[in-house]
C-alpha cells in the first residue's frame, strides 16, 4: 500500500500536473494580456496626455497585480485539487484490487470503477481552466482593485510590503462570498450531488463518478484542507517575493522601489510561476512542506472501504 501511494505521488508529479499547468498557463496569458497597455504607454511617450499616461500606469498596475496573484493562487490549488483526486481515485482503485482478488467473484459482478468514469473525473480537473476562468479573472480583479486602491505609483515598495499587499490580496479574495465559494472555480457544482433518484444498472458508471466527485468536494471544505491551502499560499508568496527580491538588487526591494519601477519585474513572475513541475520550485517547496505530505498521506490511508 505504501509503493501504492509513492507512484500515485509521482505520477501527479509527472504526468497529470504538468499538463495541466501547461494549459493553464497558455489561459491565463490569453485572458490577462498586458502587452497590449505596455505597448501603448512605450509607443505614447511624449504624445500621451498626464490623464491618459495615468490611466494608461493604473490599468498595468491592476493587470500586472492580478496576474502575477491569479498564477500564484491558481498554481497552487491546481496543484493540491489534483492531488486530492488522484490519491482519491488511486485509493479506491487499490481497494477495488484487494477485494477483487480476495473474492470468488468474477470482476464484472463487482462495483469496481469504470476506465470511462476514471478518465472522466480526473480530466474534471480541467474545469479551473476551460469554464472557471472568467468568473476567476474577474473575482481576483476585483480582490486587486480593493487592495490597491490606495497605492500610488511612487509609493515605495519593499519586500514586506509586497509580500503584505500580495497575502491582502489573496484574503480578500478568499473571504469574499460565501464559506468555501472558491471551490467552485475548481469543480462544478452539479457534478456533486448524486443522482439518489435514478440507481438502475445503466446508471451505475454516472454514480461512481458522482461519488468520487462528492468525495472530493468533502475533502475541499474540510477545515484541514483550507489549513493546507493558507499554508501553502503564504509559503508560495514568500518564495516568490524572496526570489523578486534576489532579482532586483541592483535597485533593490530590501530598500524599497517606487511601485512603477517594481510593476515590470510584477509582470514578468507569470511565467516563473507556472514554469513546469519538474523546474517549478514554488510546486516543490509546497509538495515537501510536512503538513501536506502528512495531509495526503492520511487522505490517501483514510479512504471509506
């Protein structure tokens, strides 16, 4: 059972998260492109009005902050919903395996898991990037407007304060609306009720796959898992202003930067942020944290049998 959990751990790892992140990544920079305002303020130098230039600065400041926040809080509950599935699913599969070879049943008569359920509730994973992201970009947007709306672009912005302005950002976010809403950006809401009323032999492979699905909401606004969440986020956001940090010390954010010098090295974390697992090493910091590794483990030994 133990070599069964290690290479479900790798497989996440090596297979199901890097697709996904790779896919997100492409999403966000579809949907959140700055390009576009950093080209009108380079190409409006000496042309642009001081209204037009502000307005021009505080539309880069809204988009890069919400960028580099949505990334980093993307990324990391990408990284732990998938997880949760997968060893959700791997635990089922293994005690599937226990009691089919434990019986004298043929395996067709056994309540075992359906490839095309299995195939169909882990691509579920997917439903951040193909259908949340809208509502996402927007709720973040919003979460950034409320918090810098006082920042000015020759405030100076140090280190703390960044790591500070970040965490704000992520509180707001996640406290607005009601108790766990952000778990709808990760899974849809339909897919967790299961279907009591119809439990006839064709209905079989659907309810196997509501379970898994309702399984893992219950994991998701379980109080230890919003725990894991806080402490990954915060340990996300200081690894990565500790790295903006190693990197702007030519002028550097331990002594502070006015906000418009420091909103181009904001814009330039995404891709940072979203490198692959396997160089990712916000992903691998979050993945060798001892509450989460203690966290899937119980997870995975835990499983109703």
């Amino acid at each position: 059972m133990k070599a069964h959990f290690e290479s479900i751990q790798m497989i996440v790892d090596s297979t199901t998260l890097p697709h996904a992140i790779q896919y997100l990544s492409i999403r966000i920079s579809e949907e959140i492109d700055v390009s576009d305002v950093m080209d009108r303020l380079d190409k409006g130098k000496g042309m642009l009005s001081s209204p037009e230039k502000l307005q021009l600065w505080d539309e880069l400041k809204i988009l890069s902050f919400t960028r580099m926040v949505l990334s980093l809080w993307s990324v990391t509950m990408l990284s732990l919903y998938i997880r949760v599935q997968v060893n959700i699913l791997g635990r089922h599969l293994y005690v599937d395996t226990a009691r089919a070879l434990g019986t004298s049943h043929i395996l067709e008569e056994l309540d075992l898991i359906d490839r095309d359920d299995e195939q169909k509730f882990l691509s579920s994973a997917d439903f951040l990037v193909t259908n949340a992201m809208p509502s996402l970009i927007s709720d973040m947007q919003g979460a950034v407007e409320e918090v810098l709306k006082g920042k000015q672009l020759k405030d100076v912005i140090t280190t703390r304060v960044l790591q500070e302005t970040v965490m704000r950002v992520l509180e707001v976010f996640m406290s607005t609306g009601s108790p766990h809403h952000w778990v709808d950006y990760l899974m849809m809401p339909q897919d967790t009720k299961l279907s009591g009323t119809t439990r006839g032999s064709s209905d079989e492979t659907v309810s196997k796959f509501h379970q898994l699905m309702v399984e893992t909401r219950e994991v998701l606004i379980n109080t230890e898992f919003t725990n894991i969440v806080e402490i990954s986020l915060k340990c996300f956001t200081d690894a990565l202003v500790e790295e903006m940090e190693t990197q702007t010390v030519a002028g550097g954010l331990a002594t502070g930067k006015p906000l418009a010098k420091v909103l181009p090295h904001i814009e330039k974390t995404m891709n940072v942020i979203t490198a692959e697992p396997s160089k990712n090493r916000f992903l691998q910091i979050i993945r060798d944290l001892p509450e989460v590794k203690l966290f899937f483990t119980l997870l995975y030994a835990s499983m109703p049998q």
